[in-house]
C-alpha cells in the first residue's frame, strides 16, 4: 500500500497512538488502515462413495486437483460462500453442508473452512477455473497430484473418519513457510 | 474507496472482466481492489463454575459487557487471535481452546469464532478497551447488560451444554439488519 484509498495522499507505516503494532496511516487525513486475514470457503461434496474433485484451470498449482474453495464474499455467509463457491467452480449443487476442516495458513493469513456436504446430483461440469471435475473413490484419488496440503489433509481426515462414520470438525494450524501448500483459491 | 492504493488515481467500481460483482478497479494501473469478510476471534473463559466477562470502554455498545474478543491480525492463527483478545482487554492467560461457536454476521461481514477456554489464574484486569473484568456465576450474568446478540447466544449455550458435559461447534447465521448486535469489536 502507498496511497490513501480514501484521500489519494501517501501512506506512512507506523504505529498508531493506541496501537501496537505498525498499520499504513494517511500523512494527510490520517486514515488507518488495516489488513486483516481472508477466509477462503469450500466443499467436500460426497456421492456416495465418491468425492469431488476440480482440476485447477488457474495458477497457482494449475493442473492440479482440488476441492471447490474460494475467497469468501462480503454479505454472504460462510456456508453460502462454500456453496457458491462449488456452484461456481463444479457448476454443483450440494446440501447438508458441516464444518469439517477450519485452518489457519499462518504464513499467508489465509483461514480456510471446509465444509462436508452432499452432492445432489450428477450435473456437474468445470467451471471458469476448472479444466475438470471428477468422481473419484478413495482407491482413485491422485494424492501425487493434489494443489494444497490443506485439501490432502482434508481427505485424509475425511477417508479416516469414515470408517467410524463420526466426522468431528478439525482443528489445524499450518504454519510452516509458504511453500506448495499455499491457499490461494 | 476513492483512489488506488497501489498508484493513488481515482478508482472506478466495475466488473471486472472473468468476475461476476463489482470491485474497485484503478482507472489508471488497472489494480482491482478485493473487499473481503473480517475474522473476529475471541473467548469464553471459564474458571469453575463462573465465566470472565469484559465490560466495554469504547463504542459500539461502550459499558456493555462482552467475551474478550477482536479482529484476527495477519500472521496469526485464530486460537493465536483468540488468545491475544484475551490477554490485550482483560490482562488474562487462558488454555484448551476448542472452537465453540462459528457466527456468520452477514450484514457486516464478519464472521465471529468464540473459543471454550480454561481460565488459567485469577490475575486479570482492564486492558485498554475495558473498564472492568469480572467473573459471573450463571446466577449473575448481566443478560440485560450484553453488548451483542453473538455474546447472548454463545453464554446460553455454554449454560445449556455443561448441563451434559458435551460442547460442540455451534454453527450460526445472523443475518438480520445490523442493530444492537453488531460486532465491531
């Protein structure tokens, strides 16, 4: 940030009067501003005994395979935002959304939920992002191919739990440096 | 948002080409400014049978009572941001997070994680933002003197869930126009 968004004149980096920690100040009409963490909202859609998955048309981790997620939206719900998020993505509907996965990306301020729901039904197709959208049972899965660690770590939950049929929500801090897991929907 | 963050002209709100909703795009270089839900992160502190409440020194809600709560700062997790809030506006260590409840406030955009915590001592004061910090038995909850619908909600399904001993993830959408319960913490 150099400019102002609301006047247009440079920002200084300091911390304010009250604060402590630096934030970037207007030099004229001293405006603070403030960068907080995103969410980014997705599915783990379920047909039976299949999961869904998106080939990444985008960068980055372009070509590989994921979960429907995305940047969540002002004005919507977390819940809304992961539908959404897989309407746009799968061109999917999916119903009896539960928070499964809620996790912190430290190194990139990123916090990502995950939410366990059910696919309605099998008219799917890739969407602007995605090049493909598959089924895949737990034997097919291309775990050598998957874009993020958080959505490995998803099915791996996922598949594990299943043998129980309880599917607790987990709870994960990532914050090991940035690297190939790095959530940029 | 009047002008570009990144090169100070005016800003025109369009949408972007591959987008589907208006964005700040700079006239100029072009920058399209995302505006995205803030994370607010806090904690039910629990010291046996009694919970630490906060009562607020600022606006909104200024000498209403509230949980220990704020925005989630970038580099941090949220149990990170949750544990921080506590500490800054009640002086107070707390232990054993579990997520308790997820808040969507759709009309602010804002989504509210409440953790359960243990209380870790009773060595705790007013930080900046608070006047007094006391511990209430259910008895003595000040209902009348809550600062937020989200504040209301979490201490009655604490109060309702001890009575089994069981605390799962509470998972709600408040999406009525904002009024008393906004959060601003």
């Amino acid at each position: 940030m150099n400019y102002c968004s609301q006047c247009g004149s440079p920002v200084k980096f300091e911390i304010p009067e009250d604060d402590n920690r630096p934030r970037h100040i207007c030099t004229q009409c001293h405006h603070v501003h403030y960068s907080n963490p995103k969410l980014v909202a997705g599915c783990l859609p379920v047909f039976e005994d299949k999961i869904l998955l998106c080939k990444r048309a985008i960068e980055p981790r372009n070509g590989y395979w994921t979960l429907p997620a995305g940047y969540m939206e002002n004005g919507e719900s977390t819940r809304h935002a992961a539908q959404r998020e897989t309407l746009e993505e799968a061109n999917a509907r999916v119903s009896d959304l539960q928070l499964y996965t809620l996790t912190s990306l430290t190194p990139v301020s990123h916090v990502q939920l995950i939410y366990l729901a059910q696919l309605e039904d099998l008219n799917f197709s890739a969407g602007d992002e995605t090049t493909d959208v598959r089924l895949f049972t737990e034997q097919d899965i291309p775990w050598d191919k998957l874009a993020f660690q958080t959505i490995r770590n998803a099915l791996h939950f996922y598949f594990e739990d299943r043998k129980s049929g309880i599917f607790p929500t987990r709870h994960i801090d990532l914050d090991m440096p940035p690297g190939r897991y790095v959530e940029q929907p």
